[in-house]
C-alpha cells in the first residue's frame, strides 16, 4: 500500500454537461490533472449510477455516455493523464459494493443527507430502489476500488465521502488494513460550490430546464444569459438593487475575473465596484448582463470549439473509453484481490488454509 496521490471523480450521464458542472469540479479536474501533484487520476461515467433512477429509460443514459465524454475531452481532460472510463464495465465495482452493505445498517443510510435530499427531488418516498438508496455504499465501492487518496466533489457530497470513510474504517477494523481511507476536496471559489440555475432556483438541473450547456451556441447562452433572473424589486435603473440572491451577480462571481474590466468594462476597476454602483443604483440589469454574455462566451468558445473537433471522430472516443476501463479494471481487480484476501474468501490461493484443513482432518 503506497502512499500514491490518486484522485477519482466523476459524473453521471444523465445529459450533457452544464456550466455548474464546469465551475464546480471539471475546471478544477483539469487543473489538478495538469498540476503534476497526483500519481494517477481517475475519472469516470457513472452510467450504472444513472440508471438507478432511469431504470425505465436505458437509451438516456447510453445515449449520454458520449456527450459526456466529448464535454470531458472539450474542457480539457487528457486521456494520456487521467484514465477515463464506464463505471458498468468494471464488474469488479459490484463485488466490492456486495461486500461493504454487509459493513452498513438502513437506518444508517436513512440518515445520510444526501440521500435524504435525492429521495425528496424524486419523489421516491413510497417506493425506493433499492439501488438507488445504496449507493453511498456503491459510491465508496468506486473511491475505494482505485485507492483514491482524493475525492474532488461539490459539498453537496461531503456526507457521501463520510460514508466511504466510516465503511473503510470498518472493513479495515475488522479484516486488517486493507482500504485506502479517502479525503474530500472542495472547490476553491465559494460562488463555484453550488451554481444556481438561469432562473434563480438553488440548483442547475437539466429536468428544470434552467441550465447553460457547455456545448451550446453562442447565440443560445447570450439568448440564457439576457433573460437571467436578477433582483425583482430592481424595476427601474435608477432604484438600488440587491446582489444577494441575484443570479447575475452569482455567476459573475464565479466566472469574473479582473482582466475581464479592462476588456469588456473598462468604466469600473473591479467587481466590488460594480456591485456597489448597482447596490446604490443607477446601474441597469441589461448592462451588467452583457458584461456577463461577453464573460461566459469567452470561456466557452474553445470548450465548443474543441468539441466539434472531437465530434469528427466518434469511433476514437469509444477507443478511448475502452481502453480506459482496461486500466481501470487492472485497479480494481488488484484492489479486490486485497479485499477477498484480507476476508478470508481467496479460498484456491490460500495455501495455508488448505495445509490447515489437511492437518485438522488427518489428526
């Protein structure tokens, strides 16, 4: 067991990637992958994930495995540093999970916040899957499966990563040192943690129809960007208006950055400036908004750019992804080989237990 730096990450492919995923983890994925401090970096599709809850609805999720992978190669995630991959096709990701429910209680599981907050969104109440409602257990499967040392996830999840640590923990308590505990890693800009959608609700979600996507035309972000929910007591340019709640103002926070004055704005020196003439008012949305639409394009013009390239050669990208889930399959499978080992389930490479038995019946 080395003391490797390895990060593992991922999303489920529901649809294709929105500006929330960029500023809260593949933005980040791509600077630690280029940052030289992690030994490996996994990264990977959580389609068995996905279908939890779209069990009914198959073609969704295959049908998105690819947009995510193109977005994941359009920001920048480079398949000769971190290995990319499907989730389903590392069987080794299901014994392992097999293994930990028995480490878990339900009433456990009821208990983690996380869950709590998916069941109420999906109205699983009544009638759970069953699947669904383990998956911090499948969850600690796949950290644990590639002895990941870092998990950098949004704090929605941090009850997740918990989870994983206390089923670490208790496997090694019981079986010996075995599992790599794993730690959480935050985003760095506040503004980043959670995006709100284009509407001003708590979360960007594809099912909300309040999202920007990263693979979206110009002329569709600035069309998402000009009708953006912004402060609505702010009806005059002259009133003063709140930047607290105002989604104009979030996302500037997350995406602003002080070169952007001098190139889009050059009339204020710095956002504390433009928060406070809009505060005092005087200060149109629709210009605020265009300094946004002029931001975020130029962010994501070469993500866009680059995913065309990308979608001229489908067949590269599955190429990629398999061999991908080849490296990550050598990772799990030498992790599980630990894990049948330390509980005592190896029973055709244990040479001692078979000496043992010979002993004990040839007394």
């Amino acid at each position: 067991m080395g003391k490797e730096k390895i990060i593992l990450t991922g999303d489920r492919p529901t649809g294709k990637l929105h500006i929330g995923h960029y500023v809260g983890s593949l933005k980040r994925r791509v600077e630690l992958q280029n940052s030289g401090l992690f030994d490996k970096t996994f990264i990977f599709i959580a389609d068995a994930q996905a279908l939890t809850d779209n069990i009914d609805n198959p073609e969704k999720v295959r049908q998105n495995v690819i947009e995510v992978a193109l977005d994941y190669l359009a920001c920048g995630l480079d398949p000769e540093k971190s290995t990319i991959f499907i989730q389903s096709q590392i069987p080794e990701l299901c014994e392992l999970t097999f293994y930990y429910m028995d480490l878990v209680t339900v009433s456990r599981l009821q208990r983690n916040p996380t869950v709590k907050t998916e069941i109420q969104m999906r109205n699983f109440e009544t009638s759970i899957p069953v699947g669904f409602f383990t998956y911090p257990i499948s969850q600690a499967a796949d950290i644990t499966a590639f002895r990941a040392t870092t998990v950098p996830v949004g704090e929605d999840q941090e009850p997740m990563i918990e989870q994983a640590r206390e089923i670490v923990r208790r496997f090694n308590y019981i079986y010996g040192e075995t599992l790599v505990e794993p730690e959480i890693l935050l985003p760095d800009n506040a503004a980043c943690l959670r995006l709100p959608g284009t509407d001003g609700k708590a979360k960007m979600s594809k099912s909300l129809g309040n999202c920007i996507y990263l693979s979206e035309e110009a002329d569709e972000v600035q069309k998402k960007v000009m009708s953006m929910f912004t402060d609505p007591d702010h009806l005059r340019v002259q009133d003063p208006g709140k930047i607290e709640g105002n989604t104009v103002f979030t996302y500037l926070d997350a995406f602003c950055r002080p070169e952007h004055f001098e190139r889009y704005l050059p009339d204020y020196p710095s956002l504390d400036e433009l928060k406070a003439h809009y505060q005092r008012g005087g200060l149109g949305d629709v210009k605020v908004k265009r300094f946004l639409n002029a931001i975020m394009q130029e962010e994501l013009e070469p993500i866009r750019n680059r995913r065309k390239e990308f979608e001229k050669d489908i067949p590269a990208i599955y190429e990629m992804l398999r061999k991908g889930c080849e490296v990550a399959r050598a990772a799990a499978a030498d992790t599980l080989s630990d894990v049948r080992k330390a509980m005592k389930i190896n029973y055709f490479d244990d040479a001692e237990l078979i000496n043992e038995q010979i002993k004990r019946f040839n007394k």
